[in-house]
C-alpha cells in the first residue's frame, strides 16, 4: 500500500516535533518533510510533492492563508489542513475562500488529526464538516454563493468545495458523457456515479446536473476545450 506523504509547517519546532511524533509512526504515513515558514514551506512542497500539508495558520513571511492558496493554485491535488491556536470562525471562512480540505485546532486529539489526514488524502473536503455546525459560518459562505451565481467573474471566489473524484465527474459531466460512460472511464459503478452527483449537486446548491455544469463554467473550475 503506498504511504500518505505528509508535509508539516509552523514556526514551532516543538510542535512540529510533537506531530511528528504522533503520527509519524504510522504505517501508513510517510512524514516527508517540515519547515517554519510559508515561503520556505511553498518552495519544499512543489519540489516534495506531499498528499497532505499541514499547516499553522500563523507563519512568518506569508501565512498560512496565502500558502493554502498558492499551494492550491499550483498543486491542486494536494489537501491542505489549517491548524490554528484557537477557534476562530473568521479563519474558518478564510479557510474555506482559499480551498483548505480542513480545519482543526492545535488541540484536536491525535487519532481525530490521523482521521482527517487519512480522509483529506483520500481527497475528502472535511471543512464542510466543520461549516455545518458554525450557523453564522455557513450564511456567509452561502451569501457568496449566491453572490458569486449573480456575477462570471470574481476576485476572490470561493474555491470549488468539491473533493477530486466529483471534480473529476463533473468534467466528464461537461464533456457530455452519460453516467454509464463516466463509470466505464473511471472503473467504478453506475451507483457510484450517482452518490457523487447526488454529492456534487448539494454541495453547489443546485437542481440538476447541467446547472451543476454552468456554475463550474463560470467560476473556473471546470473547462471544455
């Protein structure tokens, strides 16, 4: 079984150690590498390739924030986990705006981090999680939503809250392939299909997989040559 290659920031070498430590022994986790800051962070990670980074919010020399998004930009397939002293809702919108997969604070427990490290690498979004049970968090991020629905282009859109594989579908999606196609390209089943489309359409906030298409279209997530 390959191992999940795993890539840790934060100003701090004894927490650095500290995770190392609870996870690094791991079967399953390969622990690649660390730094202190963003921008060291940034220019590892390209050349390391991780599945999953986690990072403190707070770093010198670019945040946490800004070292999500470049990092998403750039290498998209890699899940990012923010990491902050304290829960903060301000930071968890922040987080969801620059695409992080999740959110924990530096208290969570080792076998909840491991979790979420598992099912970020899987290419699950768990942030969302996390926005079901903030009320105040969610309205904002609907409100972009819907804001975003009223205008093509955006300076600061939301990242696509979608995992890798209902990205992937919705794709062929907009090449205009049936499910039965995309489960025959992606070898997996009808059903499978379905559950991710069920998914996809939730999560957009949509009725029906040509609107799920166009709300792609328009923020960028998705191209049809």
């Amino acid at each position: 079984m390959e191992k999940i290659k795993v890539f840790a920031v934060d100003e701090h070498i004894l927490f650095r150690q500290g995770v190392r430590a609870s996870i690094g022994s791991e079967p399953d986790i390969d622990w690649i590498g660390e730094a202190a800051d963003g921008e060291e962070a940034f220019e590892t990670i390209s050349a390391l390739s991780p599945d999953v980074v986690l990072t403190d919010v707070k770093l010198p020399s670019m945040d946490g924030l800004e070292l999500t998004r470049k990092i998403r930009l750039r290498s998209p397939g890699v899940g990012v986990v923010i990491m902050s002293a304290q829960e903060d809702e301000e930071l968890l919108f922040q987080a969801i705006k620059v695409g992080a997969a999740a959110y924990y604070t530096k208290s969570v427990r080792p076998e909840e981090l491991l979790s979420g490290i598992r099912r970020v690498a899987q290419g699950e979004y768990l942030i969302n999680e996390s926005v079901l049970t903030r009320p105040l968090v969610a309205s904002r991020v609907l409100k972009q939503f819907r804001d975003l629905s009223l205008i093509e282009h955006e300076i600061e859109p939301l990242f696509a809250p979608l995992s890798s594989r209902e990205m992937e579908i919705l794709d062929y999606i907009a090449r205009g392939n049936s499910n039965k196609e995309i489960a025959r390209a992606l070898k997996i089943s009808d059903q499978t299909v379905k559950n991710h489309i069920t998914s996809i359409l939730r999560k957009l906030a949509v009725n029906d997989r040509t609107q799920a298409v166009v709300f792609a279209l328009r923020r960028g997530w998705i191209k049809v040559d």
